[in-house]
C-alpha cells in the first residue's frame, strides 16, 4: 500500500468581513435565559467609593448593566450603591427586592449612569444590607 502526502493549505475564507469577529452570543438572549435557568433573587452591590473612578468605574457600570440584561420578568433584584453606607440605587425601590422587567431595568440603567464616586468604600456594611434585604 502505497500512501501520498500533500502539503497543506490553510483554507480561503469567502466572507470578505474575515475580520470582524461575530460578537452574538445566545447566552444573552432572553429565549436563553428562560430555558436555561430558573427564577433568581439577586442583590448587586455597586462601589462607588473614590478608588472606582475613571476605568474601574465604568468597568463597574458595565458589569451591573450587562447582569441586569441578563434577567428575565421572573427574577427579583435589589441594587446598590455602597461607599460607607449603603443606600439604594433608585430610591423609590427601597431595600427589597424588584421585578426584573423591562421598566424596573430601565430605571437601575438610568440611575447608573447618574451615580458618583466619593468616600471610603465599607464592604461590611454593604454585604449585611444584602443578606438583610436576602432575608426578607
């Protein structure tokens, strides 16, 4: 038996955009997130202390805004803001837990963008007011 080798040659790629990655992920889709996962109480704690400015502030603003894009009508969440107190992000919401639907996301995602850094951040505080509005 006789075998041939060939050289390789790396395949041409026809889609003239090679280079633009394809940036979808399911993973975010509301379709998703139903399917793959059940109801959530979710309490997000956001430093607005005076270490997050600049990067890790927006960084920040990112990430809580990303996970609230995550959440479907059947969660429940709290947000907020904790330097050394903690206070709620929308003050209308108060310490407990909120739908997750189109409305409420809206107004985390407007008060998000208003928010400023100042003082010393206290994780302690911050990581009881959690479990207290958990609790409830």
């Amino acid at each position: 038996m006789h075998w041939k080798y060939r050289e390789c040659v790396k395949w041409k790629n026809t889609n003239e955009d090679e280079h633009d990655p394809d940036l979808y992920d399911c993973r975010f889709r509301p379709w998703y997130v139903q399917a793959a996962n059940y109801p959530k109480n979710i309490v997000i704690l956001h430093d607005v202390s005076g270490s997050m400015t600049g990067l890790r502030r927006e960084i920040a603003k990112h990430v809580v805004s990303t996970i609230l894009d995550t959440l479907t009508e059947n969660d429940f969440v709290a947000v907020f803001n904790f330097t050394d107190e903690t206070v709620p992000l929308v003050p209308c919401f108060e310490n407990r837990l909120v739908q997750a639907n189109l409305k409420n996301v809206r107004e985390f995602k407007v008060a998000l963008e208003q928010d400023r850094t100042a003082k010393v951040a206290n994780f302690t505080t911050a990581l009881l007011k959690a479990f207290e509005v958990l609790a409830k």
